[in-house]
C-alpha cells in the first residue's frame, strides 16, 4: 500500500521524531511505500498533505496539533474522518473518552473495572465531582493531558493544603481540569494490546523503581521519563515482568476489560497497579501509544515473538480491516433506505369490491 505516516512537528524542530523513520523502515522492508507528511499549527497543511501523498491509509503518529495537547489529536482524526480516508488508531470519539480521565473512570465503572477513587476540580467553578470516598494521600493531575505532563514528584500530596496548591497549579500552568485520585501503592505494570475484534494483550512489562533514592516517589513522571540528566530518569527502567501464570493472566484481563470498555483501536497500552492484598487498579488507558523501537509496547510484543517490523505492519492491516467493515457497512445502509424509499413511493393497491 501507499502509506502516509502523519506526524507532529514542534515548532524549530529540525528532525521528526526517530519514530518516525522507524516506522517508515518497517513498513518499507513489508513492501509498502510509505511517505513522512508532518504538519504543526495549520488543518490546511494535513488536508494538503494527505492529498498530494495519496494513500491508501494513514499511519497516524500525531500526538498534538498547533501546540494543543488536549484536543489537538481529536482534530487531526476529525479532519481525516472528512476527507473519508482510512487511518490507524481511534477517531474522534474514542479519543475523547480516554482523553478525559473522569469520563473514562465512569465507563470503567460501568464495565466494574477497578480504579481509584477520584474528585475532579473543573478551572472554570467552584464545583468539584467526587467518584468515591477520597483518603490521603492523594496523586494530582491535568485530567486531559498524557505522557506524564504536569506530574512531578509534587503531585503526591498528603493533606488538604497541599491539595489546594496542586489543584491550583493545575489550573494556573494548564488552564486544565484537576483530577486528583487516591494514591494506590503497589508495583506498576503496563500491559500492551494489539487487535480490534479479538485483541490480544502481551506480556505485562514492570517498571523497575529500585534505582531510586530512599523517600522518592515511586512514579514515572516528566523527569523520570524525559530528562536525561535526572537520577529519577537513571533510577528507573522498564523490564518484562517475572510473576506467575496467574497474575500475568490477571493483568492481562484486567488490560483487555479496559481496551474495550474505552473502545481503544487496533493498539494501546494500559497502566496498572498492583496492591500487596492482590487488587489491580487501572491507572491510565493510551490509546494509539509511542511505538518506538524501544517502547513498552515493542518490548513486550518481542516477549511476544513479534518483532518490530512484524508489529508496525499488523498495526495497518487491521486499521484496513476496521475500514472495509465500516465501508461494507455503510453500502448496506444504503442500500436499505433506497429500498424503504422505493417502497414507500410505490403507490398503494386498490382493494378489489366485493362481489
């Protein structure tokens, strides 16, 4: 296929993310011909972009548009709902509900999927809605933003000062709602899922804390994810979980129970903890998560004996079957109002008289 790989460009950046080229190689080494369109700040440059590539599908990697975190995604994949073009990952809508963690925790309770109890702090009232019976401590958050933005190790806290001077950091930095969510301590996992109809969930892979100082917080925040320089980024690391068949296969219900009640599309990874009593709590839901070469979610699909290059490439053929189904679909319902149509203009048979 003709695949253009769509992804977001920060402003002054010289290079793409190396996700990118990553991708494009896998998909090129499976016979596709794919092509790198990024795009920033102007919906133009996506419609104009996706139209001179012309794909068969849109391998879509954007993370933002126009430096919007929040709704930038959903945008992106409305536009591309327009121009009636296939792409991988979710739509609009799905996106939303993962996006907005309360909405999110009511879906999980809906489909009795363990979370922790909640309270969201809305920048714009006074009012806050509760989603259970809060105790300290308690871990505070934008509830629509991801990859760790706006958590640090300040984000703990544990009592209602300062609670008060998180929610309004929050709402100050990021003009975002505060969620805040009562602290589960336990190990962290995070399970990977491929797949639509029947989805699959890899090996859970641990995150490895024990490199942190005594007292640290046990969290992947901005600093332990992305600065280099920091002994919370050196102190942590991702490795394939050693636990038994039973709580490997625990895990991996919990993830799948997750995937669809969040309607997540052909890949995502989901965060969890594990209490010492044995409960799992579902942290976060990422849906369309980062797919480079040494992700998470390519270390544990390897566990899986699937490689990288396997990986990626199943990724676009299950996005083309969501879309033929869709597209079969729509004919069909088409076909029936043009048949309750005729139906209806046909004109009535006279009732014969009696004799």
């Amino acid at each position: 296929m003709k695949i253009t790989i769509l992804a977001y460009l920060e402003a002054g950046a010289k290079e793409p993310d190396i996700v990118m080229p990553q991708v494009a190689e896998a998909l090129e080494l499976a016979g596709h011909k794919p092509t790198i369109v990024t795009i920033h700040d102007d919906a133009a440059e996506i419609v104009q972009g996706v139209r001179d590539s012309k794909p068969d599908l849109v391998f879509n990697l954007v993370e933002s548009f126009a430096d919007d975190i929040i709704g930038g995604l959903m945008g992106v994949t409305g536009v591309l709902d327009l121009m009636q073009v296939p792409y991988t990952g979710g739509g609009p809508g799905e996106l939303y509900l993962q996006e907005d963690k309360a909405l999110s925790k009511k879906l999980l309770a809906y489909e009795q999927v363990l979370y922790p109890d909640y309270a969201s702090f809305s920048p714009t009232s006074s009012d806050f809605e509760t989603g259970g019976n809060l105790r300290m401590p308690l871990f505070v958050k934008p509830a629509r933003m991801d990859a760790s933005i706006g958590i640090d190790e300040k984000s703990l806290v544990r009592n209602s000062k300062e609670l008060m001077e998180r929610i309004s950091y929050i709402h100050k930095t990021f003009g975002d709602t505060a969620l805040a969510e009562e602290f589960i301590e336990g190990r962290e996992f995070y399970v990977s899922v491929l797949g639509n109809h029947d989805p699959i969930a890899f090996p859970p892979v641990e995150m490895d804390f024990s490199g942190l100082p005594d007292g640290s917080v046990r969290i992947m925040d901005s600093l332990a994810k992305f600065d280099e320089t920091s002994h919370r980024y050196h102190g942590t690391k991702s490795v394939i979980a050693d636990i038994d068949a039973e709580l490997k296969a625990k895990l991996q219900r919990v993830a799948l129970d997750a995937y669809r009640a969040l309607r997540v599309r052909d890949y995502g990874r989901i965060d969890l903890r594990l209490t010492e009593s044995g409960e799992v709590y579902v942290i976060e839901v990422n849906a369309s998560c980062y797919l480079e070469r040494s992700s998470e979610f390519a270390m544990a699909a390897a566990a899986a004996d699937l490689e990288y290059e396997a990986l990626i490439n199943r990724i676009p053929k299950l996005a083309m079957e969501r879309w033929k189904e869709r597209t079969t679909a729509k004919k069909k319902r088409k076909r029936a109002a043009a048949k309750a149509e005729a139906k209806a203009a046909k004109p009535a048979k006279k009732e014969q008289p009696e004799s």
